[in-house]
C-alpha cells in the first residue's frame, strides 16, 4: 500500500504540484486534494488553463511549490 496522497474524486496519485495548486485555487488549509484534470472539471475550464496556473505560482515562487 503506498500512502501517497490522491485526488478525492478519481484516486489517481497526485503530484506535489497538484496538492499545491489544490490550496492556492480551492483553500490553503485543504485536506483534500484534486488531480489536474478534477480541477478542470470543478472550475470548468481546460486542464491545460490549470497547469498555466501551476506555472504561473512557481514563476511568482510561491512557497507552497517546491523549486
Ligand atoms: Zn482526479
């Protein structure tokens, strides 16, 4: 059993970027994370605007991503 972290809707095993953009989009405190493509789904807009997201939070180094 592998105790990563998985996205609540589809259980697919999340990357440590998805589990950051998951607080910066949804909550900080979030204890429950989304996969990129559940986010999509939950904002209604394509999986690839929620990656630019992702790029655009590490470009302004936010610490919730790691470098
Ligand atoms: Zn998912």
């Amino acid at each position: 059993m592998s105790d990563a972290t998985r996205c609540r809707v589809c259980g697919r095993e999340l990357t440590k970027d998805e589990i950051a953009v998951t607080k910066k989009l949804i909550c900080r405190g979030a204890v429950s994370f989304l996969c990129v493509s559940c986010l999509a789904e939950h904002f209604q807009v394509e999986p690839e605007e929620i990656r630019e997201r992702i790029a655009y939070f590490k470009s302004m180094g936010c610490t919730l991503f790691e470098k």
